[in-house]
C-alpha cells in the first residue's frame, strides 16, 4: 500500500472515530477516563517497583509514595469512570483557563508588537471557553472530555486527509526525512 493511502486511510478512520465520540460525548468521556486509569494503574505500579528497587532510601520512599498515590488515582478513576470524568473535566478547565491566562499575559508583554492582538484574542477566548465550561458544569462535565476527544479526532483526521492528498502529489517530500 502506498505511503498517502496509509495516511488516507488513517485520517478517514479518525474522522470516525471522532465522529463516534461527538455521537455519545458522556460514553467516550468514560472511555477516556478508563483509559486514563489503567494508564494510572500501571504507570503507578511501574513506579512502585522502581521505587522498590531503588538503593538510596529517600528515593526508595519518594518513589513507592507516588506509585501508591498513581495507583489509588487509577483505581478510582477504575471504580467511578464517572466521578473519574468530572475530575478530569475539571483538570482540563482549568488547564484552559491557566492557558488563557498565560498568553493574555504575553499578549501584554508583546503589547507593541503586530502580534498583540492575536495573542491576546486567543487569550481571551480560552478563559471565555473556560467560563462558559464552568457555567454549565454540573451538565458539562460528564461530556467535555467526549466532545474534546470527538473534535480533535475530526480535526486530526481531516488534518491527514490532507496531508494524504498532499504526499498523493508531492510523494518526493517524504525523501526528504528519509535522507536524514
């Protein structure tokens, strides 16, 4: 199969895929959430170990008490995907926000630039989108996840159509990273 139809087929399958998560946002919000906790579990473990095996003891210690902590997290993320959604909902508003925040500040610092402006739109709205988030939380917050994962697999899955269409007829692009 050639490269662009291997890209092809991957951006129409995303394209599905988000289509998926938009058509049950609460089902994929719990998915993700599922997810995040067997990563949780064993990221948790994993730690646990290292810790374990560790020779220093302040490490020993540091490392089995955020293995335990990983774990906890996952298993309860495991045991209440719903709870476990709304967390993660709320982490992610208030990564928005933070974001927000940080470029309204460097809007400001780049206040005599011809980039002023777009930064600090692009500040604004992600502490509106934040707001708006907040809201409406308690109906929100079991969905924000699924509609997030819904939207950037659409947009990723677009984004490698193109770049599929693209490499269908500029295929010397590609020679271009394998040379190095």
């Amino acid at each position: 199969m050639k490269t662009w139809m291997k890209w092809l087929l991957v951006g129409v399958l995303s394209v599905a895929f988000g289509i998926l998560a938009l058509s049950n946002t609460v089902l994929a919000s719990v998915s993700v959430t599922i997810m995040t906790a067997i990563l949780l579990c064993v990221s948790g473990v994993i730690q646990i170990i290292g810790g374990l095996t560790d020779a220093r003891l302040g490490n020993k210690i540091w490392n089995v008490l955020l293995g335990l902590l990983m774990l906890m997290l996952g298993i309860s993320f495991w045991k209440n995907p719903l709870e476990g959604a709304v967390s993660l909902a709320m982490l992610v508003t208030i990564l928005i926000a933070a974001g927000g925040v940080m470029r309204m500040f460097l809007a400001w610092q780049m206040r005599n630039s011809q980039y002023f402006w777009a930064m600090l739109v692009s500040g604004a709205v992600s502490i509106l989108l934040a707001g708006l988030i907040l809201a409406d939380f308690a109906t929100l917050s079991v969905q924000i996840i699924g509609i997030f994962l819904g939207i950037e697999l659409v947009f990723n899955g677009l984004s490698l159509v193109v770049l599929a269409f693209f490499l269908r007829r500029n295929p010397e692009f590609l020679d271009r990273f394998n040379r190095h």
